[in-house]
C-alpha cells in the first residue's frame, strides 16, 4: 500500500500561508497558557525542593500540618534539642538542634499595598544547620540578642524598608536591617532574626518548630513513635525533605488545574481553528483528491496524509508556543503559599514543561484534522473530479 509524499503534505502547508499561519498561532496561544502554568508550577515546587533535605528533621506540634500553625513550649523545644540521641552533635559536643519561631507579618510593597511577609527567629545553631545553604550576601548577620534583622534576597525591591540600614518597625519594636542573605528555597523570602528579641516583639512565647541535622540511618517513624506515650513532649516528626513537599501540594495542584482548565478552553477553539482551516483546504483541494485516488492511493493512505499534515500543524504551533516563553525563564514573581506568607519563585519553563505542552498540542492536532482527513478519505475520485 503506496503512502502519499510527505513533500506533498509540507507544499500544501505553504501553499494555504494564511490559514497555516492562523492555525499555528491559535495553537500557539493555546500551548503558552497551558506551559505558562506549567512552568509556575514547577517554579515554586523547585523553590521548596532544591532546599529539602533527608539528613535534617523538623519537629512540629503534633497535628500541625505546618510550622505557621504549630506550637511548642520551650521546655519541649529544649527536650528536643537535648534527648534525642539522633541528633547530631558539633565539635564541642552540643546538639546540632534550634528552636525556630515563624509567624507572617503584614508589611508594605514597594509597587502599592501590602502583603504577608514571613519573619522567622532562629537560634545561632541555625546557621550551622544549614551550612553553605544560608549564606550573607551583603552586609552582616545580626547580633544575637540585638535588635537587628537579615533580609532574604528575594525581599530586595520588593517590600518597603528591606535595605541595608532601613528600620522596619514590628508591633512597637525598631529593627535595624544589617544584612541581606541567600538561602535556598522559600528562605529567601523571609526576614531573620534573634529567636528571643523576636518573640518578645511579636509577643508570642511558644515557638514554632525545632530543626535538627540527624544521623544519615535515621528512622523519623521510629522517632516520633518513641514519644507517642511521653506526657512532655508528643512532636510531629518528619525529615525537611517531606515537610516541604507537603506545603508545596496544594499550590501545586492548583496551577495545574488552572492551567488544565485555561488550556481545555482554549483548545477547543483551536480545534475549531484547525478542523475550519483543514475542510477549508480540503474544499481547494478536492482536484488534487481526485488525482491522488485516480493514481491508485488508496483511502487510508490518503486518510494518513491529511491526518499527518494536521499532527505537523499541532506540533509546529506547540514549538512556537513553547518559543513564546523564553523571554521569561527566570523572571521572578510571589504568590501565597499555605502559611498565608508571599514566597518569590522564578518562571522555570524546564524540558518536561515543553515535552508535555508540545505533546498536548499535537494531540490537538489531531484532534483537529480527524474529522477533515476522514472526509478527504471518503471522497470517490469522480466526485472529486466533478468538483473541481
């Protein structure tokens, strides 16, 4: 059985310029709404994942599902950080174990407004838990015990009085910023400072988590069921790893939603563009139908032909939609995430993104042409003939 040329299929495409062009732009919008999404999507997974480890722990209070809502006194934090043999130890034998405080604070844009900014008091054996991952940038830490604060760099131009030598006043206590940080993940949208200052000026003595690095063999199951029957201290525990994947699902999952929705939308008036734009080509065609089938094509090559030709409008028009956002790999923006708090995450439209949108559009495709390549196939060559 003789397949009709595939040069056949790539003249017609630009013969018909005009309606090519139409149609691979309707697809083209379509396949950047559903990648825009997408790429959201993975940006602010990423964020939360590239800071997640297996070898730190976080204590929370049990049936908490996030640090913005739990709650520890400070003897269970100290029984935290000092009974828990997993926990590891620095040179001189303390625990690499600290007592966190997170709570969001409404502060004002720098474009308009306001918004939740999360504000974090850490203990100075923070900064060793995390290492090279938290890092100052510019400027200095703060002082332990001092009235000073470090800014994440994902704040920078975008909250009011984030700058080196700014005083950012919370309740009625003065900060002074001394220091601008890089951390991974959603750190970098927060502001740090002295666990107790902190506590004091926020007026809320409990704290939020404990963060501990632990032993690489260590079963966090086994940990928490150790203290399921101790009337002191009863934590929720799981490693940061875990943690952060629970906080990102929920955005996640509505970004896909979203975007299958816009993308369900939209696709149907591409198909609608593609089917119009193939019966229309079809309706030009017809003489060429009748020759095709007159030189002994039979109908399913011919049925191939149309349904090829269609696929090539859906996978061209997804490349150039995935083409229309690479101006914004990388550019930054902030939503909400469950603690109620602005994150910053960059635009990451990554080579799963474009295999997925190219995918959806080809699908589109044919979608499209099925319909059109099925009458092309059907048609018998006097009618063909006749019509011309």
């Amino acid at each position: 059985m003789a397949l009709v040329p595939f040069r056949y299929n790539l003249r017609s495409l630009w013969v018909r310029g005009a309606s090519t062009l139409l149609t691979l732009c309707a697809v083209a919008a379509t396949v950047a709404v559903l990648a825009g999404m997408l790429s959201l999507q993975q940006g602010f997974v990423q964020l939360f994942q590239e800071r997640g480890r297996d070898d730190l722990a976080v204590f929370l209070r049990k049936g908490a599902t996030s640090e913005g809502e739990s709650g520890l006194t400070r003897e269970q934090c100290a029984i935290l950080q000092k009974e828990v043999p997993e926990v590891e130890k620095d040179a001189e034998g303390r625990p690499l174990a600290s007592a966190e405080l997170f709570l969001a604070v409404r502060l004002r844009k720098f474009d308009g407004g306001e918004t939740n900014v999360s504000i974090r008091g850490v203990e100075p054996a923070t900064f060793a838990i995390h290492g090279d991952d938290v890092r100052i940038r510019d400027g200095q830490n703060f002082t332990p015990a001092s009235d000073e604060l470090i800014v994440g760099a994902g704040l920078v131009g975008r909250i009011a009085n984030c700058r080196i030598g700014d005083v950012l006043r919370i309740n009625t206590v003065d900060f002074r910023i001394v220091g601008i940080f890089e951390g991974k993940g959603g750190y970098r949208s927060e502001l740090w400072g002295d666990l107790d200052r902190l506590s004091a000026a926020l007026q809320r003595p409990v704290r939020s988590r404990v963060l501990a690095k632990v032993r690489a063999d260590t079963d966090l199951a086994a940990v928490q069921t150790r203290y399921e029957s101790d009337l002191r201290v009863q934590p929720k525990v799981e490693s940061e790893r875990q943690y952060l994947a629970s906080q990102t699902q929920r955005l996640s999952l509505t970004f896909a939603i979203l975007g299958g929705f816009l993308a369900s939308v939209m696709g149907l008036a591409a198909v609608f563009t593609g089917t119009n734009s193939m019966l229309a080509a079809i309706a030009s065609r017809t003489h060429e139908i009748g020759i095709l089938k007159a030189l002994g094509f039979r109908p399913l090559p011919i049925f191939v032909s149309f349904l090829l030709e269609a696929t090539l409008l859906g996978f061209l028009g997804g490349a150039l939609g995935c083409l229309l956002l690479i101006p914004f790999q990388g550019a930054e923006t902030g939503t909400m995430n469950q603690t109620f708090s602005e994150v910053t995450f960059a635009f990451r439209t990554t080579p799963t993104v474009m295999v997925q949108s190219i995918v959806f559009a080809v699908l589109l495709g044919l979608c499209g042409g099925a319909y059109p390549a099925l009458r092309a196939a059907r048609m018998a060559p006097t009618q063909a003939l006749r019509r011309a």
